[in-house]
C-alpha cells in the first residue's frame, strides 16, 4: 500500500483539492508523471491534460487542467493551474473555444518560434479533447 501524502490543487478561483492521497498523475510539458510519497524535489510546468488523483480514501477523481506549474517535494505535491476543472464538469462548448482561439493564434503567427509554440498548444488542446471526449 502506498504511502499518502499532502496534494493540493489550485485555480486561480478556488482551492479544488487538499487532502491526503495515495499517488496523482500530472501532465508535465515533458511528459506524464506520476507522483508519490518521498518524490524527489522538482518543479515542472504543466500543460493542457488531464490530472488524476488517487486518494488515500480509494477514490479517483479526475481533474481538467489548462497549464500552471506543479511543485513536488518528498511530503506533498502544490499544483497551480491556470485554470482548472473536474472533468464530470466540463464543458465541452469551453474545449471547442479554446481549440479555435488556439486555431487563430495559429494563423497570426508572425515568425517560426510563435507559430511553433501555437502548433504544440493546439496539439495540446486537441489530445486532451481526445482524451476527455471519446467520440
């Protein structure tokens, strides 16, 4: 069995989660991570995913996230979304809006670095609609 600890989920509305868990699975800019107990010290930007959290209670939840930056330590995991929701209330007309003001940056996109950095955010946005809404 797992050993819990601390995790915190924040939006800049609101506190979503603080309590104790047995492992959460964030998606880091450098891939998927899957955080546990006496984790080595680290902080890593978060992209458009999917976090899931596995309480110390059993149960799962899974949270809808739009970036922010994650900050890891042995004791407890802080994670700060630029925005965030469960995905039980997600709204998918909110996914398509994003999609297409991510689809016109793309298209305004003056130089090679900006439209590389609109092509991966809309990568982004489309694998988590994938991911989220099957079908």
């Amino acid at each position: 069995m797992a050993e819990p600890f601390q995790f915190e989920l924040v939006s800049p509305e609101r506190l979503l989660v603080s309590e104790k868990v047995d492992s959460v699975v964030i998606p880091g800019t450098e891939g998927e991570m899957t955080v546990m107990a006496n984790h080595a010290p680290v902080m890593t930007t978060i992209k458009p995913g999917v976090v899931t959290v596995n309480a110390a209670s059993g149960e799962k939840e899974r949270y809808v996230v739009f970036g922010g930056f994650a900050d890891i330590l042995p004791t407890g995991c802080t994670l700060l979304a630029e925005s965030a929701v469960s995905v039980k209330n997600i709204d998918k007309s909110e996914i398509a809006r994003r999609i297409q003001e991510a689809r016109e940056d793309l298209a305004d996109a003056k130089d090679h670095a900006t439209r590389t950095k609109a092509e991966e955010f809309l990568h982004q946005l489309t694998t988590l609609e994938g991911a989220i809404m099957p079908g």
